[in-house]
C-alpha cells in the first residue's frame, strides 16, 4: 500500500492530524497536498500540544515532509514552524507552489467585509484571493524567490495592480514595494535550501517502495468544485486532487481513508442540515472543545449526517474511515443519526442534493439511538466499546457500505483504536 490520502469527509476539523501523526509511524514520507495555513492541525503528545498550519502533520514524527505544488505558502507562517520543528525531519517545498502575499490577506480581510451579510466566513488567511491569481497566472509562485530580480519585479508588478484594489476598491491602506521586497529577500535567503522538484522526490519515494501518505486539509464539503459552494474554500480537498497536488499519476494512489467526527461541526457560513438546535449544541461545543485551531471562533455543531458522509464515501472513494472523537458522545442519552433528508415535496432520499437549493431545503431525518454512559478511555480494541457504542458504528458502516477501522476517543495519540 504505498501510496494513501487521508481526506477530510465532512466540513473540516475532522482530526486528520491525528489520524495522519498516528499512520505517520510506518510511513516514510507525508505531503500535503492543497490549502495553506487556513489549516490547524493539532496533535498532542504527552503534555505537548502542536498546532500546525503549513508543515504536513508527519513532522512531529520526524519523518521527511512534502509541501505539494498544489498548495498555497505564507512564507511567515511556514519559516515559523520551520523555525519550531524544521529540525525534526527534511523539509521538502515545491516551487511551484504559490506565495501567499501580504495583498492576498488585506484583500480576503476588505472582501469579507465589503459582503457584509453574504460574507463566507473565510479564515482571512489570503487563501481565496491567492488561489485566484494563481488561475489568473498572476501568482508569484515559491521558485520566484531563487532568483532576487525576477522576484523583486513580480512584487511590483503584481502591487501596481493589487494598490489600487485596495486603495480603490477597498479604501484601505496600500503597500509599499521597498518594504515588501526587502522582506521577501530575507524570506528567500531562508527558505532556499528547502525549495525541491517535489513530484520527481514523491516519485522516487514510491518507485524505491517507500509508504507515502498525502495528507488533505480542510475537507470534502469544502471542496471548490464538490463543496458547498459558495461557502467552501479555494482548493480542492477531495482525494484525486492529491495526484495533481504533488504531482503523481491517479493510478499511484491506492488507498483512500476518509476522516469523519462521530458528529459534525461546521465554521463559517452555510447551509448544514443536522445542525443541532437548542442547548445540545452548546454542550457539544464545550465537550468537543469545538473552536477553531486557526481563528478560535466557535464551532456549528451537528449530530452525524450520514447523507454527507456518503456523497464523501463517493466522491473521494473512501474505502476506510477513522472516526474520531466518539466519546464527546458518551456524555448524550440518545443520539439522532441523520440517515436521510427529507425534501419540500415531502419524499425522502439517502444521497446529497445535487442542486444548492435543494441542500438549502433539506430536512434531516434521524435515527435515534441510545447513547451510553461509559468512559471509552479503557477499551483497547473496538470490539471492547460499551455495546450501544458499537451499534453506533456498526450502523455508520452498515449505511456506508465502507469499514471504520480507526476511531478516536480522545485527544491523546495513544486514544485511537484499531480492530482487535
Ligand atoms: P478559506 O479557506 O479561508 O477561504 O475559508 C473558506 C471556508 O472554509 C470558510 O467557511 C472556512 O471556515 C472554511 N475553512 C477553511 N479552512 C478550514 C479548516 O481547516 N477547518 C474548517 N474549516 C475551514
């Protein structure tokens, strides 16, 4: 099995990080493959807790670490954690991924204030913005910083342009090229040494047997063109977008292990049909700890929709899934399940609309289930969860055709089981 994704099926937070840390172990190396420091990855060891936004997850491991051409670099973000963990493993940068500048975080930042009440909650990272350029062909991309002039020119190129956005458009304060080019010039001296051909070194990797694991951010439902549009982020999650993200062919991918909560939580704007209502929410939200790793707000919390699990199960073709944080859920007497929605006209259906207005007008339907009362933190093996417990898996299996063969019940490392 040398080559899997791990991809996020629901809205994100799913706890790929730990799910990557702990297949980390046997592998030889981790790429990400989209996104940027719109991630927050937390894993924790110990008393040790590592929030990371741009490093695949797999440094903690120590193991050799891939930035893949398909994601986007906050250069300040990224030498941070270099400068945190970079002496954990070899740190791998593709150039042709591309820089996040200081305009694309002023510009997300403006836009969403400019939306007002449409805004789409963005983590304001620049992510949006700098994916745009990038399908514009106006990106300064990660190579650009080997060479100091074409850098230089690219910034002012691109802040002719960006200045009057923002002066113009957004009525806030412009940059200055001086002060942009001296930093991206202290930026390149220190990031030299990791830009690297990344597609040749994955190739390499698998050509030689080496386990690799291609490690998303964020998740399905906030896929670009799979998501729930236009509330989803600028990239594409979803598992085949791994092959073009660090450049490999589809047929070197041989595995897909989805991550799902054993509910949902949501941040940001958008539709979200299991959303719980009334003070359920509340407590989910403090016993999951459900505020964002990256901009602290607060979570949407759900209880599990199965109807979005299985557009996921479909549209990444997961054949695992880690389910994490069950035992958030041990602290609920029942537990509604959501195996289908039901639409306007009255009828009922186990798949995800395909029309926006549809989701929109989607109405959960729940099975209930008994929840169970004891702590999980003493099973070793799934087959040792508390019985109502195991009927709770036993059913997301059963309605998703696809094995749960890790699942998390709680923060530390050592909390996922496996079958017996
Ligand atoms: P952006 O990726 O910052 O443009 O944000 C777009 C949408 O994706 C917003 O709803 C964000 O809350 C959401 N989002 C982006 N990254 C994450 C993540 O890592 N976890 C959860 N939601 C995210």
């Amino acid at each position: 099995m040398p080559a899997t994704v791990i991809v996020g099926a629901q809205w994100g937070d799913e706890g790929k990080g730990k799910i990557v840390d702990l297949l980390a172990q046997n592998s030889d190396v981790v790429c990400r493959y989209q996104g940027g420091p719109n991630a927050g990855h937390t894993i924790v060891v110990g008393e040790e807790t590592y929030k990371i936004r741009a490093l695949p997850s797999g440094i903690v491991r120590g193991k050799p670490c891939v930035i893949g051409n398909g994601c986007v670099v906050d250069l300040e973000v990224l030498i941070a954690e270099l400068d945190e963990l970079g002496d954990r493993g070899e740190v791998y940068l593709s150039g042709n991924a591309h820089l996040i500048m200081p305009w694309h975080v002023a510009i997300d930042q403006a836009s969403e204030r400019r939306l007002g009440k449409l805004a789409i909650g963005t983590t304001k990272r620049g992510i949006g913005p700098c994916y745009a350029d990038k399908a514009m062909r106006l990106g300064i991309r990660v190579q650009d910083i080997l060479d100091p002039k074409i850098l230089r020119q690219k910034i002012e190129v691109a802040l002719a342009e960006k200045n009057l956005w923002l002066e113009r458009v957004y009525e806030t304060a412009p940059f200055d090229l001086e002060t942009v080019a001296a930093q991206y010039e202290s930026y390149a001296q220190r990031l030299r040494p990791y830009v690297a051909d990344t597609s040749l070194y994955v190739d390499k990797a698998l050509r030689d047997g080496k386990e690799v694991l291609l490690e998303g951010a964020q998740a399905t439902l906030l896929d670009l063109d799979h998501g729930t549009y236009p509330f989803v982020t600028s990239s594409n999650p979803v598992a085949a977008s791994a092959a073009t993200g660090v450049g490999i062919g589809p047929r070197r991918i041989d595995r897909v292990i989805g991550v799902a909560k054993a509910y949902v939580t949501r941040v940001g704007e958008g539709p979200f049909p299991s959303e719980i209502e009334g003070p359920d929410q509340e407590r989910m939200r403090e016993l999951g700890h459900e505020y964002g790793t990256v901009t602290g707000r607060e979570r949407r919390c759900g209880w599990l929709d199965l109807v979005a699990l299985r557009y996921a199960v479909r549209v990444n073709g997961i054949d695992q899934l880690a389910l994490t944080k069950l035992d958030v859920l041990s602290h609920f007497a029942e537990l509604p399940v959501c195996v289908r929605y039901r639409t306007p006209d009255g009828s009922e259906t186990p798949d995800f609309p395909a029309h926006q207005s549809d989701f929109h007008a989607a109405a959960p339907v729940y099975q209930v289930l008994p929840g169970w009362s004891e702590p999980l933190d003493g099973c070793a093996s799934l087959e040792e969860l508390p019985e109502a417990a195991r009927t709770y898996v036993e059913l997301v299996e059963r309605e998703l055709g696809v094995e749960v063969t890790l699942l998390g019940t709680g923060a530390e490392r050592s909390s996922v089981l496996t079958r017996a």
